[in-house]
C-alpha cells in the first residue's frame, strides 16, 4: 500500500522569498501545522540556501538591474523613434502639413462637422480633395490600404496584415461625410480600390480652389493647417532621434546628419547614398524653388486644364512651404520616391521653371539603351549608336504629331513587361493629358509594326522565360530578386515582369552614380 501523501500549509509571504526555496528531496518527512492556512509549499530544505545576501552580490545585483531597465528604456525609444519617422515618411504626415485659409477651413467643416471628431478623418478628406493618384479605368481617387492607415495612424496594424479597412471607411462615411461611397478592392482583376466623390459638396471645391489661389498668387499671408487649425511652424531637417533642439525649434537650419535608418529608407546601398546626399542639402538650397512657385502658378493658370492643372496646383501649394523633398526607397525598385508632393513629381514643365538655374542632368533614351546592351539587340544599339531621336523616329512612323510623352511611356511600358493593351492605354492615357484628346486605334497599332519595338518584344520573351526558369534574377547591385515558386502562375508571370523592370531600373542608376561622386566632390571643394 502506498504512503499517504502530506501536505505542509505554510502562510505565504510577502516578500516571496518562500517561492524560491528548493523542493523537498522524494522521501523527506513533511509536518502539518493546524493553526497555518494558505497555499500548499513543499517544506523547505536549508542545506543549500544562504541565510543572508552578502552586500557585494546586492550591488552587483543592483547593477544588473539598472544596466537591465536602461537596455529596455532605450530599446523602447528606438522603436518610439523608428514608428515616428514611419509615419513621416511611409505614412501620411504630409497631410498634417498642408496650409489653407481660415475661412477656407472654418466653410468646410461648418459643411461636414463630423470633420472635427478626428483628425484621421480630417487627413482622409485632405487626401481626396489633393490625391493625384487616379485610377485609369474609373477614373476616380484610389484610396489604398496604406493612404488609410497612414491617415489614421495605423501603420503598424496595416503591416501586420489585421486592419480593418471597411470598419475605418464606415466610420468616416457615418461620423465625417454622409453618402460616402468606395468600391471592393478587387485583386484577382486588376481593380484598384476607389472613392466614389459625387455626393462632394461643389462648394468645398470652389472653397478650397479659392483659398489655393490666393496662397499661391500671394494675395495674403494669413493661412494655417487644415488639420489642425494651428499655424504652420516649417522645420524640415533631418536629425537624430530625440528632443528638438533649439535651433530647430526656432524653426531655423539644423547641422546635417549622415545618419540612415536603413529599415526605414531602403535597402540598395546605391540608393541609401542618393538619399543620404539629397537629405543632407540645406533648406537655403532650395529658397530659389519658392519664389519661383508664383511664376508656375500663373504658367499652371494659363496653360493647364482639368486633373492636369488640379494636380500641378496640388503640387505648388505643397512645395512652397516645404521645397525641399524627402525620399525613400520604392518597396520593389531601388529607385526613390518621394514621400509627398514635390519637385519629383510634379509637371516637368513646371519644374523647369521651379529649377532654371539648376544643372540639369539626363540620360538619352536611358532605357532602350540599357535593353539594347544586356538583351543584345543589334538594330536597336545601331540606331541609338548612330545619334538619332528614337522619339522622332516613332513619331514619323505612327504619324503621331507632338507624341514624345505617350511614346515614352509606350517605350517604358515595353520593356518593363506590360502587355500590348496596357501599353496602349498608358499611351493614350499620357496623351489626353497632355492634348484632352485621345489616339486613334489604328495609330496606336502601328507602334508594334516597328522594327525595334518588335526586336525589343521578342527579346522580351527569353528574358523573362530565363528569369523563370532560375527562380529569378540578380541585380547590377547583387541584390537576389526571387521569383516565388509556390504561387499560382498568372501571379508568378507579373512577378517576373516586375523583376524585369526592376533590372533595369538598377541599370539605370549605376548609370548616374558618376553624376552623385561629381556632386559630392564638388561639396568637398567648398568646404
């Protein structure tokens, strides 16, 4: 028969000194104690426990912990700092920045009060009245998961793949703008997610046009942030994370950092240098870019109509307080972005006038080039070679007048991968743009009669056969771009078209790297 089994009731302590103690070895004798009540503890065995803590361990002890809590408290601000430049740079901070006039902001939210219950719904409705993003079949503002988390601050659930998209849109649609209206997102077919504007009040249009031309003609002064109401106050450099300093605070110039948060801007070394050197100009570089905005504006006045003058002049409003751009590296593409409207992606034409007394740098017909030296394409590097404008040439041929855009962006469209009819509609969507009107079929057809076009197309299928066949392909920076196996086979293609495009992307900025090692020598001859 076995023992019975005891149990010492021991009350517990405070100090929690008890919990530590060893167990009881098997077979030891065990009391019971009637007058004690709590928790079953095995009785303790003091062979092995010091009866006191010498005080050089409690010191050392000490130590451990505070060098413990440090660790952690800057652990903590790290990663406070990096969620703060996430959100300035791949969220929707931009928005906080946009100015407008009193008036103007007092009219729209007296229209839609709902506005004042949250700021996200504030940088939301900012968002649709400035977006350039358009889709190109609905013609309406893409509203993407990110743009919705950023406005909301929500980036970190947006990457942990379980924000609640619809519950956000619902809410602004029920508190912020009655008869809101979005379409699904809608993957599988290529549909991008859009608002639906049509139930907008005309009168926050002409408001906010208003107040935008008279802040960029320089009729008034007077203007604050639509977010907040408050005045703006510009301090845009970069600096380390922490406490503002002073002189930062004062809102004036601030030493220029070399630091690189390479999670945050990108990943290519090429590119971190771009991003390093063009985050380090000072602000009085850019003082000749705002007071060239006056000048653009009344260019953009003149010349420019409908999604093509509302962008421009999106755009100008941006870039007069804030002149200077702040980049990052694309997610798939080693080339840069910038993280709100700018120099970068504005009307070339504007930027023209924005940068006149700039240097100006380019690269001639830098992608058919590139394709013409690693695809080995014998009649389109003869032509190049020989001197000639590839854009005359396609122009003459389609007997296309004033087509240099569209036949870009068809030109670009091939040898990044896109089918014939996406080629097509990115060439007759850049020349209604640019002319309000759209090409004949037949014309856009003769673009693919070409000799080199056709060269570039049938070259184009063993480059992207090969990319499948090695499960994708290394850049000029030796940088691995998979191709991923387990996927269904319609998404493995466009994966491949898009490491397609991004090889030669790479291509074309080691093509500039002598452009940024001249600029900065020149730095290093002022100094």
């Amino acid at each position: 028969m076995d023992k019975p089994i005891h149990s010492t009731f021991i009350k517990p302590s405070r100090s929690g000194i008890l919990a530590n103690l060893p167990t009881e070895p098997e077979g030891s004798n065990r009391q019971e104690g009637p007058e004690s009540s709590g928790v079953p503890v095995p009785f303790p065995s003091f062979e092995d426990t010091p009866l006191f803590v010498p005080k050089w361990r409690k010191k050392g002890q000490k130590k451990r912990k505070k060098a413990d809590s440090e660790k952690r408290r800057s652990a903590r601000g790290k990663e406070y700092a990096k969620n703060s430049v996430q959100y300035e740079l791949h969220g929707m901070g931009w928005l906080d920045q946009v100015t407008c006039m009193p008036e103007a902001r007092t009219r729209i939210l007296d229209l839609y009060p709902g506005l004042e219950l949250d700021g996200g719904h504030r940088r939301f409705f900012l968002y649709l009245l400035m977006t350039s993003f358009y889709d190109e079949y609905s013609n309406q503002p893409v509203i993407p998961q990110e743009v919705i988390a950023g406005c909301y601050g929500m980036l970190a659930q947006c990457k942990a793949k379980n924000l609640k998209t619809g519950a956000l849109l619902r809410a602004f649609r029920d508190e912020a703008f009655e008869g809101f209206n979005w379409s699904s997102h809608e993957y599988s077919n290529r549909r991008a997610r859009v608002a639906f504007l049509d139930k907008l009040s005309p009168e926050v249009w002409s408001v906010w046009e208003e107040s935008r031309t008279a802040i960029l003609s320089g009729v008034t002064e007077q203007k604050i942030c639509f977010v907040s109401g408050r005045k703006l106050v510009v301090v845009d450099q970069p600096r380390k994370h922490g406490p503002l300093s002073l002189a930062e605070k004062a809102g004036e110039e601030a030493a220029p950092t070399t630091t690189i948060d390479t999670v945050t801007l990108g990943t290519c070394p090429e590119s971190l240098r771009w991003i390093s050197y063009l985050h380090e100009r000072p602000i009085r570089a850019y003082d000749y870019v705002a007071k060239q905005v006056k000048t653009a504006f009344e260019v953009a006045e003149e010349k420019f109509t409908g999604l093509r003058k509302k962008q421009a002049l999106d755009s100008l409003l941006v870039i007069l307080d804030f002149p200077k751009p702040r980049y990052v590296q694309c997610e798939d593409s080693v080339r840069l972005k910038s993280v709100r409207p700018s120099l970068q992606g504005i009307d070339k034409e504007l930027r023209a006038i924005l940068t006149d007394k700039w240097v100006e740098c380019d690269l001639k017909s830098a992608q058919l080039a590139i394709v013409a030296t690693e695809w080995e394409l014998p009649i389109t590097f003869e032509f190049l070679k020989g001197g000639a404008s590839i854009w005359e040439e396609l122009g003459n041929h389609m007997e296309l007048v004033d087509g240099k855009d569209a036949l870009k962006k068809g030109v670009y469209s091939t040898v990044y991968g896109a089918g014939k009819s996406k080629i097509k509609a990115n060439m007759d969507e850049e020349y209604i743009k640019r002319h309000g009107k759209s090409i004949e079929p037949d014309v856009l057809d003769r673009f693919f009669t070409h000799l080199i076009i056709d060269e570039v197309l049938e070259a184009r299928k063993k480059r992207l056969a090969r990319i499948e066949a090695n499960g994708g392909a290394r850049d000029c920076f030796g940088q691995w771009l998979p191709l991923d196996r387990g996927r269904k086979e319609r998404f493995r293609k466009e994966r491949s078209r898009s490491i397609l495009a991004q090889l030669s992307q790479a291509s074309e900025m080691d093509l500039l790297s002598p452009v940024l090692d001249m600029a900065i020598a020149e730095d290093r001859k002022r100094v």
